[in-house]
C-alpha cells in the first residue's frame, strides 16, 4: 500500500509519540521502584543532614529529653538533655533522634513503649514526621505503623499503640534553644533595607569593573 508523504509523517510522528510515553512511563515507574526501596531499607550511606534543635510537646509546655533509657518531655528550654541530634534521611522523612548528652536514641519496642538505647541503627529507632496543619509535627513509628511518639500531661512516655494523630499528646513543635537562633532562619527572615541594597549594588558594580 503506498502512503502519501503528509500521512507517512503523521504515522511517524504518532510513533515517536507513543515511544516517548512508553520511555516516560518506564522511567517513572524504575524512579518508583528505587525510591520505594530506599525508604523502606534506610541506611547510613542514605543520610541526608544532621541537626541540633529541641522537641516542644504540645502537652507539657515543656521539651522532650532523653536521659539515657529513660525518656520524659519535661525537659527545660536550653536543658543539655534537651538537646537532641536529629539525623534525617535522603528519601522522604525517616529520621533518628539522639540524646546530645546521653549519646541515647528514641527507640520504641514491639509493646509499644518508648526506650533510650545507645544504638540506634535498628528500625524500631526510625520515626517518620508528618507535618500537621496546626503547625505541630507528629512522629509515626517507621516500624510500627500507625504508633506514634508521645507523651502524657505528666510528661511520661505514652505506649504507641493508644496514641493516634489527632491527640495532642503526639504533637510537638522543632524549636531552637534559649537564646539561639537557627542560621537558616535568620537568613530566611532578615529584612532587607535600603542600605543593604545600597551595598549590594556598589559590591556588584565593583565587579563589572
């Protein structure tokens, strides 16, 4: 059967489409497959960033501490074991949380029960955060789905499997220390004015020059 040239291009063109939504397709899915993978097996060599901030419980009006096995959220504002180490991972939010002064990480056993261990490299010791629309953060059991981090009225640790999103006993807010201020804030919110727009001019014209 012969073609005339202009439905020859249509048919050529129709084929390079459908080719290039199957290459799309593949790709997504094989980008799927890998993410997937990387958050269901966390390891060191996925780790993203490690910072120093406080947990603010929503509870107590205090700070979540680790003690070493024992963990409360009595903690004060600026308290050394309120000071916690937070390592988050490259693929979405798994994170461990550890003591800066006990050297302990938030671990939560197969009972449910919150517990400070020295090694925190099992799974039992990785929470996920879901951020909330009340501005508080929730941390979920990256084991134990559906447990949550929390802590009653008296500052003691709650078993994962009574805790659910809603209460506000799971609900904590990242704070900086007493006194200190996180640098990527203070870049964020610094208020530009004249005078620093005076100097940034004069420092760019003294380059083209």
């Amino acid at each position: 059967m012969y073609l005339l040239p202009s439905r020859l291009i249509y048919v050529s063109l129709h084929f390079l489409v459908l080719l290039q939504l199957q290459e799309a397709q593949q790709s997504s899915a094989d980008f799927r497959f890998y993410i997937e993978n990387h958050t269901k097996n966390p390891d060191e060599l996925s780790r993203k960033q490690v910072r120093i901030y406080q947990l603010y419980s929503r509870t107590t009006g205090k700070h979540v501490q680790i003690l070493g096995k024992n963990i409360n959220a009595n903690g004060d504002d600026g308290g050394k074991y309120a000071l916690l180490v937070v390592e988050t991972e490259t693929f979405g939010s798994h994170i461990r949380i550890k003591g800066k002064e006990s050297d302990h990480y938030i671990c939560m056993n197969k009972k449910g029960k919150i517990v400070g261990r020295p090694d925190g490299r099992k799974q039992e010791c990785v929470f996920v955060e879901e951020f909330l629309e009340n501005n508080y953060t929730a941390l979920v059991s990256a084991k134990y789905k559906g447990w949550y981090l929390g802590f009653n009225r008296k500052g003691w640790p709650k078993k994962g499997s009574r805790t659910t999103q809603k209460q506000q006993e799971v609900h904590f807010m990242k704070r900086q220390p007493k006194g200190r201020v996180d640098p990527l804030e203070e870049f964020r919110f610094t208020p530009v004015t004249k005078r620093t727009r005076r100097a940034r001019r004069l420092k760019a014209n003294s380059k083209r020059n």
